[in-house]
C-alpha cells in the first residue's frame, strides 16, 4: 500500500515515527511519502517536507506568512495528485490538514486522522469537516471520544502514543550522561522553550531569570532538532549548558523542568519529573485566543487530562521570576511535588498504557 502522512510539527513528527514503525511491522512493503521530521526520516520512506518550513506560532506570524503556507497546501496536493496513494494519514496541525483532507476525499482517497485537532478548545465547528471528509478518526485523549460522539462522529480511543515512546527507552545513568555532555556534578534543571525561533527566545529570557535563586542547581537547555546549536550559543555559560536531541535523557537526568505549554508537558510528567508549565504569547494573539477557547480551564495537558491542578500554570503576566522561583522551589522538594508525583501515577492509569501505535495501524490497515 501507498500511505502519505501529514505531520506539521515536532510532536507530529514523534508520534508520525512511531506509527511508520508500527505500520512497516504490519506492512513491510508499505511504501510510505511523508511531511514531517528527522526522527520520521529514520523510520524510511520518503520526506517531501521537513516541519522547520511549517510551523508558525500564533495568530500575527500566521498572517506575515501567509503566501508561505498558502504555496505549501498547493505543492502538497499537487503532490498528493501526482503520487496516487491509497490512503492519507493526518497528524494533528488542522489548519493545514483539513484543507487537505478535503482535496483527498474528492479525489476518492482514504483519510484517517491520527491525533486529534483540539476542537474541544476551540473552533468546535470543523467537526462537520471531519464528518465530511474523514473516513477514521483516531482520538489519543480519554475525553475526546465523548466528545466526537457528542457530535454524532465516530472515533477509536486508541491511548497515546507518548507511553510507547517512552516505555521503549533504554535506562540511563545520570553520572555518565553528564559526562557525555559536558555537565558538572550540580543537580539539574530542565528547561524546555519550545520548538520554534520566537518562542525559544521569548521563554529562555524568562526562564533563564530565576539562575540568581538556585546557585546549587545547572540550568539546561533542551534544544529543538529544528533549531541550529548556534542559535543557543547566546544562551551559555558555565552554569547554563545545551543538549540536543536528548530532551527525554535530560528529563530523566532531571530534579526538574521548566516547560512551555504544549505536548511537552505531558511529556515531563511521564517521566516522572516535577514541572512548572510556562506560557507567554504577544498580548495580540494571546486577546484572540481568550475570545476564541471556550470553556477550557487549563493549557497543559497534564491538568486537561486529569480536569484539575495537578502542575502550576504560569500564563502572560503570571510568568514572572518571583512566581517560578516560588513555584520551582515547590517542585525541587516538599509536600507539594510529592503530591505531583503522586498524580502523574493517575495520569499515567487514565492514559491506558501502551500500544497506541499498533492500534492506530490496525484501524489504518483495515480501512
């Protein structure tokens, strides 16, 4: 069979590698063309896109790069047209993906959505695009399978993915990862800005303030595969150091983290490592968004999954030093991040354990 997959961004990219993998067990022959990333390139196949030339963040970065994204949905269904596959498997990233989910369900293509856009948060209404145009919805959240039949849509709640990538790691000596990487003998700190150019600059700063309170600790900085190790070079010194492509090492390796929103947070607490979820947009897309999320009480997966607190959220004018310092300390020794580790025990029972990626495959195989 011929599969084309669509992934935008880095979290994309992870769970795209694992499906291909679970996809090549079932189906050795597949030949497989993909939009995604460098963990995506290793599995085989053939990488149409790399994610660095697709992501842009919030709502004015959108806009400056519109004729970008525009010219990138063209090429891809002029691509999709040309190559003929049996099926279309979308990651994630809707604004791009249901445009062509569209094109490909004219053209008389099977298409599956693998991960699913968070509509429960906001635009509810590109659920009758997905009934329309999607013949398999596969849902990695426990909650958003009430949430498609609420809507009249079926969907297989097929766990996440995270948990395979993670149960699959091999154990790791602290001592000698930071050996590997230069480190000295001071406990860790984690810090995870993000994927994206704009983003990384923004949290570093911030994140990087609280260094005055926590002499006893090394700072690290998780680097995006997307990002040249040149770019943090401004960011070093001798008591902040750099590793990439080595977040999960340097997690585990980890007394803490701080983390900007997104799937690396529910990363973190699968590892088990205390954190403080950081946010900060430009006020513009940061107001558009307020007006357009609907009932949603948390940003970090963490706490949407458990629908409570279980880590801080630190979000515009919260993210401060004084609140991460008070929050970090929170996290490094007391009550309270015996009381988080406790709750990532939950977290990880409600998430169903592993096997997503077999599952996902198997609903690609028999559609």
């Amino acid at each position: 069979m011929k599969y084309y997959i669509i992934a935008g961004e880095a979290s994309g990219d992870l769970h795209g590698s694992n499906l291909m993998k679970a996809l090549l067990q079932k189906d050795p022959q597949a030949d497989i063309r993909f939009w995604g990333g460098d963990l995506m390139k290793a599995q085989g196949g053939t990488l149409v896109k790399h994610y660095r030339d697709l992501a842009f963040m919030g709502f004015l970065e959108v806009a400056m790069n519109l004729r970008t994204i525009l010219n990138n949905i063209k090429f891809c269904k002029e691509d999709i047209k040309k190559n003929k596959p049996d099926i279309l498997i979308l990651i994630d990233y809707p604004g791009f993906n249901l445009r062509i989910a569209k094109f490909a369900k004219e053209l008389g293509i099977k298409v599956v959505y693998y991960i699913s856009p968070q509509l429960w948060a906001w635009k509810e209404g590109r659920v009758e695009i997905i009934k329309k145009y999607v013949d398999e919805m596969m849902v990695i959240l426990p909650f958003e399978e009430d949430f498609y039949k609420k809507h009249g849509v079926h969907s297989h709640f097929v766990g996440h993915p995270l948990l395979d990538a993670i149960s699959s790691l091999k154990d790791i000596s602290t001592e000698e990862f930071k050996k590997e990487n230069g480190l000295n003998e001071k406990e860790i700190i984690a810090l995870l800005p993000g994927s994206r150019k704009q983003e990384v600059e923004k949290m570093l700063e911030i994140m990087l303030s609280v260094r005055p309170h926590f002499k006893n600790y090394q700072f690290v900085i998780a680097g995006a595969p997307s990002l040249p190790k040149e770019f943090y070079q401004k960011y070093v010194d001798d008591n902040v150091h750099f590793v990439s492509n080595k977040t999960y090492d340097l997690l585990r390796c980890s007394k803490a983290a701080l983390v900007t929103s997104g799937t690396a947070t529910l990363e973190t607490a699968l590892l088990n490592i205390p954190e403080v979820v950081c946010y900060r947009g430009s006020k513009v897309s940061y107001a558009i968004a307020k007006r357009l999320v609907k009932n949603i009480k948390y940003i970090s997966l963490v706490n949407l999954i458990m629908d409570r607190e279980v880590v801080k959220e630190l979000i515009q004018t919260d993210l401060n030093t004084k609140n991460l310092v008070e929050e970090l300390n929170k996290m490094i020794a007391g009550e309270k991040r015996n009381q988080v580790l406790a709750d990532y025990s939950l977290l990880r029972e409600k998430l169903g354990g592993k096997g997503a990626s077999e599952k996902a495959a198997e609903v690609i195989l028999n559609v």
